[in-house]
C-alpha cells in the first residue's frame, strides 16, 4: 500500500510532514513519493485532520465476472457510442464556426466518456485485469507507421 | 395540477408552482410551458419529463432476439475501439496513481485515435443516440437486471441520462446552429460525460453528483 494525497482536500496543515518517519510526504510536487512511502505504515492518513490522504493497494482484486449476455448488451451500445464519437470527429473536421468546433469537442468528450464506461462495466475496469492484458497482447497495427513500440513493450513489462 | 419529472435529473416541474426564475406563472400547465423551456437544473428539454403518476415508464420490450441496431459502418478496422480501450485503460491507471502507465496508455491512444476515420454528422448521430434511448438502453437493463449486475445497471442509468442530453443538445444544434449555446460555455462531466449548457458549470453533477470541479470547460474560439 503506498500513501497518496489529494491535492484538492489537503488545506496545508503539514501534519502529514510532522509524523512521516521517511520524509515521502515532503516533496516538491504535492505527491507523495512511493519509493520511500512504508507499506504497513498509515501515521500520515491518522493524522491528517482534511482526509486529504488515503492508501491505495499496488494490487487489486480481480473485476467481478460478467455474463454473456450483459457484455453483448454492452457491446451494442458501445459500437453505437463509437459510430457517435466518429460522426462527432467528422463535425469536428468540418466545422467552420468556433461555435461548431465547441459543441463538436463537448460531444466527442462526452461520448468518449459514456463509451469509456461501458468498457469498465465489459471487464476493463482494471489495467491489471486479463481483459486488459488481452487486449495488450493483441494490438492490431503494430507494423504501422507511428505505431509507439516502445509505449506498448513497456506496459506489457508493467502488465506481464 | 400535475406533478412532472425529469428524467435526467429528478427535479419535478409542478403546475401549481411554475418556475418563476424562468418566468413561468404558478398555475402554467404543461402544455402551455414553451417548448424552448428547459429543465432548469439539468437542461433537459420537455420531451425528457414524465407525469407523476402517469403511467409507469415500463421497459419498452425490446425485442430481445433482433440483433442489436444494424451494426454501425465502420471503415476504421476497429481503431476507434482501440483508441477507446486504451483511454480508458490510461483513466484506469490515473485513478491509481499510476502515471508512467496512464501515458503510455495515452500514446497508444492517441495512435489509434490518428487511425480513426471520422465518418457520419449530427444528423446520423442522434438517430444512433435515439435509437439507443428507444431499443438498445431497455434491452440493456433487461440483461444486466437479469444477471442482477449494479455496476452494469449504473453505467447504464448513467449513460441513458447522458443520452438523453446529447440528443437534446443535437437537436437544439440542429435547428438553431451557431445560435444554440450563444452567450453560454459547455461543461462536460468529467464522471459520466454530462453536458451542462451554462455559464458556470453546476454544484453538482445533475446526473452523477460530482463536485463542480469535476467538470471540463469547453470554451468557444481558440
């Protein structure tokens, strides 16, 4: 478990400095340093009086299985929330006005945003889950120009 | 005097009372509001309100064994797919901390995302976003009911109401064009993807309840 600290809660009381026995809690950047952050350790979470702090596992628990015919019912609607997201992309490419471009861009976001969903709910809500590595095995395109080779290595390192 | 209610939101629009912020009299019956009013919490138009009481909004039965609305065109051999899986798996590992693995998730992202072929407009959009309220959505709960799936039933309430505003936002772009969100900026929710139409964007998310700084502004111009 490693701690880490929401920057929109903590109201700077810097108790969190006062009782960390490895110093991970002062630091330049808001965030807490994993490397030095002890596992069993939760003094600065205790003394923190805003709840700006909390332990997250480095690992989780396996998604809950889901049925069939739930992921095909999820899958329907993601295929039409990508149709959507292209149609948006194509307004976005066409648009002439800012106005057009400001309402293509909200809808892209919110489309990406419902689609993002109902791959959480089909199995991808974990990085670390199998679908996720499945998917990391089997990137199509990867002889293609731009294709980031490196990205994809390293998270099948992160991922194995 | 009827009672009616939001179906995004759940603010209720009582006759007896009006809306008087929005210059609807005590006593306006639903007919008689303007059909340019809107939910004034959420937006929604009135075609996304339900009497109280009125008859129970049953699952439409969708006809479970036709296939699920022809299968979109896709000429972009699943790139966006691709580009929304990884996405969400750089959303997945934000949430953890993980920043290495977020942006590599994001590069592989963005590859698939320059892979995409755009294709369709407004007008082909919203018939897919209707189509979804009409069929896809209903069947949808239907299974994961079935399978008694909340976490499935909660992406699903989600983007059902989610829906709902992109076709209404649609449509109003449709007809009005550049005029539409005049004078307004749009907020996205950065949870569920809601559309807020305003110049500030909510308390709390209408739809998901997050906190106002949950939300993206999508401003006009550069």
């Amino acid at each position: 478990m490693i701690a880490v600290r929401n920057i929109r809660l903590c109201t700077k009381d810097c108790l969190c400095l006062y009782v960390c026995p490895t110093g991970a809690t002062n630091t330049e950047n808001g965030q807490i340093d994993a490397s030095k952050c002890l596992d069993a350790c939760r003094a600065c979470v205790d003394a923190c009086p805003s709840g700006a702090i909390s332990k997250v596992p480095m690992n989780y628990p396996p998604q809950q299985a889901k049925q069939e015919g739930t992921l095909q019912a999820l899958r329907a609607l993601l295929d039409s929330k990508l149709a959507q997201e292209r149609a948006a992309d194509a307004m976005l490419a066409q648009a002439a006005t800012p106005a057009a471009a400001q309402f293509a861009k909200a809808m892209k976001m919110s489309l990406r945003l419902v689609a993002e969903d109902l791959l959480r709910e089909s199995g991808y809500m974990l990085p670390q889950g199998q679908p996720a590595r499945d998917f990391l095995k089997n990137l199509p395109d990867q002889d293609q120009p731009g294709f980031p080779v490196d990205a994809a290595a390293r998270l099948k390192e992160l991922l194995p | 005097m009827s009672v009616y209610i939001c179906s995004v939101c759940g603010y209720d629009y009582d006759e007896a009372a009006g809306d008087p912020r929005h210059g609807i009299a005590p006593g306006t019956r639903w007919e008689d509001l303007p059909e340019d009013w809107v939910c004034p919490v959420c937006g929604a138009d009135k075609s996304m309100f339900e009497r109280q009481g009125g008859v129970e909004a049953v699952p439409a039965p969708a006809p479970a064994a036709a296939p699920a609305a022809q299968a979109p065109a896709n000429n972009d051999g699943d790139a966006k797919l691709m580009a929304v899986m990884a996405s969400n798996l750089a959303r997945g590992s934000i949430k953890q901390y993980r920043e290495e693995m977020s942006g590599l998730f994001t590069r592989l992202a963005d590859f698939f995302e320059s892979r995409s072929v755009p294709e369709g407009d407004w007008q082909s959009a919203r018939g897919l976003v209707d189509a979804d309220i009409a069929g896809a959505y209903p069947a949808a709960f239907e299974a994961a009911r079935a399978a008694k799936d909340r976490g499935a039933l909660r992406a699903l309430t989600w983007g059902e109401k989610v829906s709902k505003i992109q076709t209404n936002l649609m449509g109003r772009w449709l007809k009005e064009g550049d005029a539409a969100f005049e004078g307004s900026d749009l907020f996205v929710c950065d949870a569920c993807g809601f559309i807020f139409v305003g110049n500030e964007a909510p308390e709390i998310c209408p739809v998901c309840k997050v906190p106002r700084f949950k939300f993206n502004r999508v401003g006009r111009g550069a």
